[in-house]
C-alpha cells in the first residue's frame, strides 16, 4: 500500500512539472473576463469608442482654464467679491509652480493626449486589417480626429508652459516606453505638432455632411490652429497663409449677429470653426463632477452673478471701452423707433450689449427681468458682467430647471471662430505692409455689430457706412486692434490663454500692467424707470467713470492691477512653469 501511495504521488508530481515546462506563461494567464489593448482594439467601432473617450477629455474646461487665464490677462478682475481686496493669485501675478490652476491644466492636457494616443496606436496596427476600404477610410478619419485633438493639446501646452519645453509622449507610457520622460526642446514640440496638424488637415473633411456628426473637428481648424502657431511666434508670412486659406476655402461666414456665438442660440453656425458640443440634455442621472457628464462645464456657474459664483468679472478699462463704441448711425438696427413714432439710438453697441451685462444698458434682458438693473443690484462697485457663457437669456430658473441641484450647462464652447481669424489675419497684413487690407477685415467684424467703421469717410468696402475719418497707418492701426479690436471682440472665450500669449509675444504684458494700475476711477449712482414707469431702486455707485488721477473724487477702491504693476516679471510670470506635481513625481526631469 505504501508503495502504491509513493507512486501516486510521483505521478501526480511529474505531471505538475510537466504543466510548468510545457507553459512557459503559466504565472502569466490573461483574465478572460478583463479587457486589455490587445483585447479591446479589434474593429472600427472600437476605435469610435476610444475617440469618444478622447472627445471627452478634449472638452474639459481645465484643458483650457478660461476664466483663469483671463484673470491672468490684462482684461478681468480676479473675483468680484472682494474689491478692493483681492487674494488670487493669478490676478495678483504670484503665482508659482505649485499653483493648483497650472496643475490642472497640465495634468488635464496630458490625459486628453493619453486617451489620444491610444487610438491612435490602435488605429496604425489595425490599418491593412479591416474588413472593407470603407472600413479602412473610416478608421483613418478616426485617427485623424485624435491626431488633431493631440497636436492641438501640443500647441497649448507649448504656448502656455515653460517656453515651449514641455514632455513628448508620441507613443501610450508603459511596457518598453516607460513611465517618464523628460522635456523636449520648444522646436521639437512646435515641429511634432505642426505635423500633426498637418496630417489632421489634409485627412479631415472640410464638412461633416451628416447632420450628426456636426460639432466633429474639420480640416478648416486644423488649417486656422497652424496659422495660430506661427502667429505665436510672430511668424507672419506663414501664418497670413494659412488664415487666408481659413477665410476662402471652407464656407465660413461671420453671423448676421454676434450674439449667436455666445448662448445656446445658433450652436455649430456658419461662423464656428472649432466648438465643444455640450448638452444638458441627457446624463442627468449623473453625479454634476463626473466626466461622462455632456453638460459638466461650471463656466456659467462661475461668471454669473444671478446664483452663481461671480469668479471674474470685467477690467474696468475694458468696461469703458465697451460702453465708447462709436455707433454707425447709418445702420438702420441701431436706431429705435418707440410706440409713439420718436425715434432714437441705441445706448451701446451690439457687441458690447451681446458680450457684457452693463447695469445701465436698456437693450436687453437679463435672466428673465426686462433690463441689466432689474435683474440685479451691481452691488460691491460691480457694473459690468460678461454675458458670454452665460444662460441670461434663458433664465436661471430655466438653466435650474433642466439640472436641479447640479452645476452644468449647455452652451457649447466656441474655442474659434472666424471673427477671431479675421483679426489675427489683420495683424498678418499689417506687419507685412498691407494696412488697407488689414483695416478691410477689421472693418468687415465692426459692421457685423453696427459699429462706426475705421478709416476716412467714403472709403473703403462699405464707404456708405459711418466711418470714424481717421488716417490710419501701421502703427495707430495696430495699436487699435491690441488694445480695442481683439479684446472687445473676443475676450472671456475661446481656448484660454490666447491674449496671455498675445500680450507677451507683442512684449508689453508687464508695461501694459503699469500703464492699468495708473488709471483712477469713481462710482456714479445709477437712477432707472421700470417698464411700468415708476422708479426703480437706486443702483448706487454701479456705474464707472474715468477720472484724473488728481482728481479729489478719485475712489481708491475701484482701482485695479496695482499688484500686478509691481509683481509681474517676465521671466517668472511669462509662461506657466512646470508643475512641481511633475517635477516631483517624474524622475528622469531633471533640474528644468
């Protein structure tokens, strides 16, 4: 018996060792239940699947930090609960490499590539072994989406973060790639990008003819963020190209008004170039912090003084400009023809109506109230919000409504539009001699919003129209659209940080704090009939004036930028400094 047992157990022994030598994976087996790469990537609706993820990712507000980067400009005060103090960091220019606002950008940049990435890794070994050629184009034009989506990631990471050397990762991290990396040179990065563009440009559609793919990313954006990268480095003759091919050969227009750009009215118009699709519509059941949400954007709950946190709010320099518009007395929408038959022209201009709620503006309503001072009382010397991003036309109980309790919104994110091409293309000519060219550009966006037309009377595209018979040359020209043109056209929207990198590249950023923070203001009370005819409470100190410095009604507390004259240094507040969560977790960075 004893002898049976040991033979048994030599059996059952020597049939182990057999298992063990004749599977060299044997501590190594795959989970069947557990999806991998070499698992998941097999088809092309894998491969939409991933993109989606991407798409995601792309549409995170911290890829773009908006409204932090406007408070890092010259164009906003850093939050409008506390004037005259202010402790943020970005306004005050203090910020540093541990500020939480440049790690979330950074680490939400580098997400958006990961999930790039993948697919399109998935993409190149897939390639040859699809079922069809259909099958094979679509999965080209998939991965040409999330090429762009990287390379564009790229470009802001480039334009944003120390000078430009920021960490390549062309491949997913892991296996034999690794985990770390350190920079490349700012070229390197602009020359992986561009090619990437480049690609996404000759292999996208200029349009998407499926009305349900509206809102995916086209040739025409790949086209305008080139022309937007060499403008970054003051490239001109090459980006004039690339903006020029922008304005004639993919259909855009500009919209017959401004403000179809800014609400949910008119999302995916014809002006639109590149735009993040939101919707409040649907994952409602969703907590209002996950990512799959399609309306998780805090943008409106942020700008918003109607229930919401009043996170920034309009430079006073700026307001002036909004309210000093010139009007074109001779477009017919900016008069006003009462019940009575008199007539009458508007207060402020379209644009500044459709871009800022001003405490003193009649033209619109405001959150459900008939005007700006009715729905609000503009107090804590506040008398200008921006209506961008905002649900002001909607109501904020129709915004409430659709997500009780939750912070979302649906308007989607105008990151480019022709409007802004249309400027950056004016630069171009104007720094390569062509100043007609350049003012005819200009012009065509002023007579959008009925906005008095610069240049000599009589000239022009539209000599009819009111024009402000000034004799531009390069330098007054340009003058007017750094510090006019671009900022109140375009400013609280787009991919964030563009009049950062802007006031930078022009090189003014810090002089441009001094010459703010010398300016003084005073608060005038507001006095207003409601529609009724009976007064309506006195909305005191709301509206601002420009006063003399000397002046002995000067208020000290609606001076602005007064830190930032004194803290910004180029070298320190130029460029977003690597984030010390990199630096301290990635081993192989060095001392960059």
């Amino acid at each position: 018996m004893k002898n049976i047992r040991i033979s048994k157990l030599t059996l059952i022994m020597l049939f182990l060792v057999t298992l063990v030598s004749c599977s060299d994976d044997f501590l190594e087996q795959t989970n069947p239940n557990q999806l991998s790469t070499d698992s998941f990537w097999k088809t092309v609706d894998d491969l939409n699947v991933g993109l989606v993820a991407t798409y995601k990712s792309f549409s995170s507000d911290n890829n773009y930090m908006l409204l932090d980067e406007l408070v890092r400009s010259d164009l906003a005060w850093g939050t409008g609960w506390q004037r005259p103090f202010n402790v943020n960091d970005l306004y005050l220019q203090t910020y540093n490499e541990a500020s939480k606002q440049g790690q979330d950008k950074w680490s939400q940049l580098y997400t958006t590539i990961f999930r790039a990435n993948q697919v399109i890794e998935a993409a190149d070994r897939l390639k040859g072994t699809l079922n069809s050629e259909t099958e094979e184009a679509e999965a080209e034009v998939v991965k040409a989406q999330a090429t762009f989506i990287r390379g564009f990631s790229y470009f802001i990471l480039s334009t944003t973060f120390n000078e430009g050397k920021v960490v390549l990762w062309d491949v997913v991290p892991g296996g034999e790639n690794g985990f770390y990396r350190s920079v490349s040179s700012a070229q390197e990065i602009k020359d992986f990008y561009r090619a990437d563009l480049e690609y996404a440009k000759e292999t996208l559609p200029i349009k998407w003819e499926d009305e349900r793919e509206k809102g995916r990313i086209t040739a025409g954006a790949a086209e305008a963020v080139l022309g937007q990268s060499y403008l970054a480095e003051n490239d001109f003759s090459k980006a004039a190209v690339y903006f020029k091919n922008v304005i004639e050969n993919y259909g855009y227009a500009l919209t017959s008004n401004i403000g179809s750009n800014f609400t949910t009215m008119d999302e995916l118009n014809e002006e639109s170039i590149l735009e993040i699709v939101r919707s409040t519509d649907f994952k409602g059941e969703l907590n209002q912090w996950d990512w799959r949400d399609t309306g998780a954007s805090s943008l409106q709950q942020r700008l918003t003084p109607i229930g919401g946190w009043n996170g920034g709010v309009v430079a006073n320099w700026l307001i002036l400009e909004y309210k000093n518009e010139a009007l074109d007395y001779a477009d017919p929408r900016n008069k006003i023809i009462a019940e009575d038959g008199s007539e009458s022209f508007r207060k402020f201009s379209l644009r500044t109506s459709w871009s800022v709620a001003l405490v003193d503006d009649p033209a619109l309503e405001y959150y459900g109230s008939p005007t700006t001072a009715e729905a609000h009382h503009f107090q804590n010397k506040m008398s200008c919000y921006w209506r961008k991003h905002t649900n002001w036309d909607l109501g904020f109980e129709s915004e409430a409504a659709r997500s009780p309790g939750k912070v979302r919104s649906g308007i989607n994110e105008r990151l480019i539009r022709l409007a802004e091409i249309y400027l950056q293309y004016s630069e171009c000519l104007i720094e390569l001699g062509d100043v007609d060219g350049a003012m005819m550009y200009i012009n065509k966006v002023r007579r959008r919003s009925g906005v008095q037309l610069l240049g000599l009377n009589g000239t022009g595209e539209f000599p009819l129209n009111d024009h402000d018979n000034v004799a531009y040359d390069a330098t007054s020209l340009m003058k007017h659209l750094r510090f006019k043109e671009y900022p109140l056209e375009l400013s609280c929207e787009g991919h964030g940080g563009t009049r950062n990198v802007d006031l930078r590249r022009w090189g003014v950023k810090g002089q441009r704090f001094v010459e703010l923070a010398a300016k003084r203001y005073k608060g005038e009370n507001y006095e207003w009939t409601k529609e009724d005819g009976t007064a309506g409470p006195t909305r005191w100190g709301s509206v601002i004036v420009e006063v003399s410095p000397d002046d002995d009604t000067v208020d000290p507390a609606w001076n602005e930028f007064q830190e930032a004259a004194v803290n910004y240094n180029e070298d320190e507040n130029g460029y977003w400094k690597l984030p010390n969560g990199e630096t301290i977790t990635n081993p192989v960075l060095g001392d960059e």
